[in-house]
C-alpha cells in the first residue's frame, strides 16, 4: 500500500441507522419508491433458503431443489454524517413471512403501497403491521392510466383504523415519496406518544 | 464493477453464478457462536488495529474484504452483502468470525419494540425535507 490511509487514527463516524420498510403487492412500484429517493442505486440482498424454508416451501416434485433465492431491494439516505436512514423493499412472496420479521425488527414504520386496481394485493401486508403494531401509512401510487379514487374510499375499502395515514402518491417523484415517508414518521411518533401515554395513565 | 451488463448474450465472469458454493465459504457453518442475530442495518466497523488482515491466513478472502471495506466508512450488513454478492446469511457467518478475532466491531441498531428518541424521529423528519 503506497498510498496512506486518509485521516488514520480518527475513527470513522458510526451513525445512528435507521429503517423504514416499503411493503405491497407484486409490481406496485416498491422498488421504484425506494430508487426515488436513494442516494444509492436500489442494491439487492439476497437470502438462500435451505433448513429455514423447510417446514414451508413445497418442494413436492422438485425434491432436488435445495435452495430458494429471496432477494430483497433496499436503498439508503444520509440525512446526516451520523443519521442514516435505509429503506427496504419486502419481498413479494407471502410464504417468506419469516423474513419480514426480521426486517420489521427495529423498523421505525412501514409503507403500504397500493394499487387501486389491486387493492387485494396489499390486505396481507396491512395485516400484518396490524398485528404487530407497526406504524404504517398506505401509499395510493397514481398510476396515470388508474381512476383516482378520494383517499377516503381507499380507507373504507382497506378497512383501516381512523389514525392509519392515507396518502396518495406517485412512486417515481422524488417529492411525493419525501412526504410520504415524512409522514410515516411523523404516525410514528404519534404511535410512540399514544402508547407511552397508555402506560401511564 | 460496472452496470453494463445488459444484452449480453453468454454468461461471463459474474453473471455465470459463483464459482465457490456461498456456504462453502462459511466452511459450511449457518450460524457462529458469538452471533446475535446481526440485523440488516447493524454498521460493521473495522477496529483501528486491524492493520493487515492479509496476513492473518486463518482468514478467507472475503473476510479480508469486509475489514477493507468497513475501514473509512462503516457499512451495513445489507450493503457488504449486495456489495460483496453474497447471501445475507453467508455474510453473517463471516462478521461473526471478525467479531471473534477483534478485527471489526458491529453497532447495534435501535433495539427492537424500542422508539428511538424523539429528538431523532424530529431529525429524521428535517432531515428528509431537506433532501
């Protein structure tokens, strides 16, 4: 090594991380949510399956085959030299449920991305952060050629609790996505606030 | 590494899958002992004295590169995994193994159930519209 290490002796900084998780039916527009606003080229992560997927992949006829390949998007935003915040694309597939936990671990919120023209799609995924008490905002991506329906009207249909953010959005704007990650914070320090006030009182 | 890989009708280098199986270079191990479960956003960093990694030959390759790699600039488990092209729990293995030798170190995310600070969330929001 000719060339001296920069800086040597100064440790680097280790930001706080933080992460957020974009979730939806297949070809909702995730990964062009988190390409929009990534510093980075949304980067892929992948995850063999071999002993984990056992007991829930059906692999009747392709007994051969060990592995399965879950790949997962993500991209990353420095919102300062010490605060980082990534966002992850979950995978489509419901059977890789396990996986979503770990991903939900720590998250600070979620995205659900909806279509209006598959509404059904996204159900599995408002569920689960329902269940486990995520805070979540339903995205509405306007595609250009999709009737636009009030945000209202995606709530009623979603069946979605009062304080659950409908936003509607257009996945491949920088601005739109910037909101709509503002406000899953914001739901999330709402959340944090209500749930602090219930142990108190 | 460049991205211009489109249209390319023959499998080469990369694009022809790993020469080495992932788990064969974990020496077949899914887990290390030291490992708590690293999340994905866990910030590996390469300790200061971890001058030469080259020169420990108990160690892969691929470790070599994780402790190059997180040396000016930590990096998630999630990026060294894209960056390197090698499963998540592959990667895992690996940090464990550095974890053990005292050759890097990896932060620990906020905890999980656990709200970071509101401070933080108010910093993520100015942060965001700032962008």
């Amino acid at each position: 090594m000719i060339f001296g290490r920069s800086e040597r002796g100064k440790p680097p900084v280790e930001p706080v991380t933080l992460k957020i998780l974009v979730a939806g039916g297949f070809g909702v527009g995730k990964t062009t949510l988190v390409g929009a606003v990534s510093e980075i080229r949304p980067l892929r992560t992948e995850e063999l399956l071999t002993e984990a997927g056992r007991p829930i992949d059906d692999i009747s006829g392709v007994e051969g085959k060990h592995t399965t390949t879950v790949a997962m998007d993500f991209g990353r935003i420095t919102l300062r030299e010490d605060l980082v915040l990534y966002l992850f694309g979950t995978p489509g597939q419901d059977r890789f449920w396990f996986l979503w936990d770990e991903l939900a671990t720590g998250a600070l919120g979620a995205v659900v991305l909806a279509d209006t023209r598959r509404l059904e799609d996204c159900f599995a995924a408002v569920d689960y952060f329902e269940r486990r008490s995520i805070p979540f905002v339903v995205g509405v991506n306007c595609f250009e050629d999709t009737a636009r329906y009030p945000a209202e009207a995606v709530r009623q249909a979603l069946d979605l609790d009062p304080g659950v953010p409908v936003v509607l959005c257009d996945a491949r704007d920088r601005e739109s996505v910037k909101e709509v990650l503002i406000r899953v914070v914001q739901h999330a320090m709402a959340h944090a606030a209500a749930a602090r006030e219930a142990v108190t009182t | 590494m460049s991205g211009d890989g489109q249209g390319r009708r023959h499998w080469f280098d990369d694009e022809a899958g790993p020469v080495v199986r992932p788990y064969a270079m974990t020496r077949g191990r899914t887990t290390s002992a030291a490992q708590h479960r690293l999340d994905l956003i866990a910030l590996v960093v390469t300790e200061q004295h971890a001058e030469d990694p080259e020169a420990d030959h108990t160690l892969s390759p691929e470790h070599v590169d994780i402790v190059e790699l997180c040396r000016d600039v930590p990096q998630s488990v999630a990026e060294l995994a894209a960056g390197l092209d090698l499963p998540v729990g592959v990667v895992r293995v690996l940090i464990g193994d550095l974890v053990d030798d005292e050759m890097v170190h990896v932060t620990r995310p906020v905890p999980p159930a656990e709200l970071p600070d509101e401070s933080i969330l108010r910093d993520v929001i100015s942060g965001l519209r700032a962008l």
